[in-house]
C-alpha cells in the first residue's frame, strides 16, 4: 500500500532512493533546520541504515513521490506509542525546486490522515528548532499544529544556543481541521 494526499504519495524507501537521501542527508542547509544531529554520511551508512529499516514497525520512514515528478523529500511517523497512541512526525522537502508548492502541508495532511482515520492514534507530535521560521509556518498556518511549549536554550547550533519548539495536534483538532477546510473533499 501506500498513504495518498491529495498532491503527493508517500510509499516505502527503495534502494534506488539512496543516492538522493545521501545527498540530501549531506546538505548543510537541510541539517541546519533539522531537529537531529549529523556526522558526514557516506553512501555505506545510508546502505547499512538502509537494511535496518523493515526492523522496527514503530519507526515508519516514507518517500514522497509526486506523479509525474519522482521523489522529492522523505517523511515519517516514528516513536509509535499503541498504548497511550501517540506518535511523532517529521517532514523534509530535500529537492529544493520542489518548495514553495504545497507538496510538504500535503504530505503532513497525509500523515495525519492515516495515523488518525486509520491507525486511530490519537495525537501526533515534532519538534522545531525556533529559528525554522517555514516549519513553524507549515504547521501552524497550514496543518492545525500549535506550540504547546518551549524548551529553552535546546540546540547548540552556530556557536549559540536556541529553543526547541513542541508541536502537536491531536485527533481532535486534526477533525476540527478538515471539517473547517474540507481538505480531503475540496
Ligand atoms: C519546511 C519545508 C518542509 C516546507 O516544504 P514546502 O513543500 O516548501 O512547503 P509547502 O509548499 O507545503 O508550504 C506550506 C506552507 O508552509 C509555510 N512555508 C513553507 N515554506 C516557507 C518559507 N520559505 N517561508 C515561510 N513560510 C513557508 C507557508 O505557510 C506555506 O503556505 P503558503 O504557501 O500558503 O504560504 C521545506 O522547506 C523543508 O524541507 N525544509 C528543510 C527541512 C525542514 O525544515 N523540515 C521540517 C523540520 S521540523
């Protein structure tokens, strides 16, 4: 199977896929708005990561695909908790002509679609470094996500240090959302 938006589809990483995510897991913009940290990575680790990957069914990692295009960014829903039903999510855009056209709020609407109307969890959650001012935009502006704390002073990046915003929504919002803007219907 795989989980469809209404722009995107997100399926499962394919070896072929590698070479793009070990350029992409290089990129130091990327790096710098992403919430983990990275040593370089050489094309053995993504392989070895790689063949991890069908371990842990409560790590789910996906490409996205856009028909027509190919692949343009990676997402997950990661850290599944079935007893308190929560999970986290992360989204990352890394063919950069790809921005700018909705395809990461759609990817997330999937995301949330799936791990709500059909997993049935009941909240999702990421973290933000403060600084990733299109992230924040994206989940607050497009995907119904609120801050709902600030850890302070979290990162050490560029000889300084910045918060990390907790974002999350939960089933109810997630339904609040698409009542008000029809999304899977429009
Ligand atoms: C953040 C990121 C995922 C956005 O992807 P994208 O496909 O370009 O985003 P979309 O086109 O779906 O944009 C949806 C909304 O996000 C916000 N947004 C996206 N890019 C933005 C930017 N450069 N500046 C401000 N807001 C932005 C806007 O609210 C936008 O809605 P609008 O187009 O109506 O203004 C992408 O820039 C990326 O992969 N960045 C690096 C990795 C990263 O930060 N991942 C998230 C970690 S938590």
């Amino acid at each position: 199977m795989s989980i469809k938006g209404k722009l995107v589809t997100l399926r499962a990483i394919e070896r072929e896929d590698l070479p793009f995510l070990h350029k992409w897991t290089n990129d130091q913009e990327m790096n710098e708005m992403l919430g983990g940290w990275h040593f370089p990575s050489s094309m053995n680790d993504q392989q070895k990561w790689f063949e991890t990957l069908h371990l842990n069914s409560l790590h789910q990692r996906y490409s996205i695909d856009v028909p027509g295009i190919g692949l343009i960014g990676t997402a997950n829903l990661v850290d599944i908790n079935w007893k308190d039903k929560n999970a986290s999510h992360g989204v990352s855009i890394g063919d950069k002509t790809a921005r700018g056209k909705g395809y990461a709020a759609d990817t997330i609407m999937a995301i949330m679609r799936f791990a709500f109307e059909e997993l049935g969890l009941n909240r999702l959650e990421t973290t933000i470094i403060a600084y990733n001012a299109p992230s924040l935009a994206l989940y607050t502006n497009k995907c119904g996500w609120t801050i709902e704390g600030t850890q302070k002073k979290w990162y050490y990046r560029k000889n300084q240090y910045w918060d990390r915003h907790v974002m999350g929504i939960t089933r109810e919002e997630y339904f609040d959302l698409v009542n008000k803007n029809n999304y899977w219907n429009g």
